[in-house]
C-alpha cells in the first residue's frame, strides 16, 4: 500500500510504502510525485521529497525501477533532494552506487537513509532551516495508514 502528503508552502513530500505493493501503488507515487514537482519546481527551496519503505515492503520491481529514474531525470527544479528510507543495507547500498554511476544533475541530491529521522536530519541541513512540516507530513501518512488497515 501507498500513502502520502504533501505540503505546497513549504515544498515538502512524504510517501509511505508498507506492506504489499500493487502496480497502483507505485502508479499513484509516480503520478503524485510529478504533479508535486511540476506545480512545486518554481519553490525558492526547490522541492524535497522522503520516501518511507517499512520493513516488510519487498524491493520495487525492475520495470517500475526504471520508470522511477526516468521521472527523477525529468525533474526541472532547481533544486532537489530525494530520501528513500529502507531498513535494507542491501537496497541502501544499490542506491548509493547507482548514485556514483550515473550522478544526478546539478542541485539534485538522491540519498537513502536507514531511518525516517535521518531523512529529517538531512534535509533540515540541506535546507539550512528547520523543516516541522516534514514530521507533520510523515505523522499525516503514518495516520492515514492506521485508519486504512
């Protein structure tokens, strides 16, 4: 399953994956996402984006693998930052050494991070600033996952 929030003013998104993944769920982040980006990518902070994965989400299928990148490539803010947190050493790993392989553009930071805390740190440094929205936004998924089953 896949939930997420959004918050224009401060140009902050907060994706959750848990459990099993359907096509839909990656689907809806996609679409989600570039709706985000596209009304976002004018923001003075540029856009920042977390997305969770819980413990028991199994690794994204190849052919949505590639559809991700392909949308992370089409990013025209200036600047944007990207956290995917996963508990996997291995799936953190992949992600780091596909970042040395193909580097993203200029102001694009794709990093992955063990815990949703260390998202929050990094962007907050990357920012400069505090970022209170970014817990609301991932208090506001971690609720509608609750209420959804």
């Amino acid at each position: 399953m896949f939930d997420y929030a959004v918050s224009k003013t401060a140009s902050l998104y907060v994706g959750l994956y848990r459990g099993h993944s359907t096509d839909e769920d990656y689907e809806l982040c996609l679409t989600s996402m570039f709706d985000f980006e596209k009304g976002q990518r004018s923001h003075p902070d540029g856009i920042a984006a977390v997305l969770v994965n819980d413990p028991d989400v199994p690794p994204v299928p190849a052919s949505w693998r590639k559809r991700m990148a392909k949308f992370n490539e089409s990013v025209e803010a200036r600047t944007y930052l990207l956290s995917i947190v996963t508990p996997s050493p291995i799936i953190r790993g992949i992600l780091t050494a596909i970042n040395w392989i193909s580097p993203p553009k200029r102001g694009h930071h794709n990093v992955a991070h063990e815990t949703f805390e260390q998202a929050y740190d990094w962007v907050e440094k990357q920012r400069g600033k505090p970022q209170p929205e970014l817990r609301e936004l991932y208090r506001s998924v971690r609720a509608a996952a609750r209420r959804s089953g």
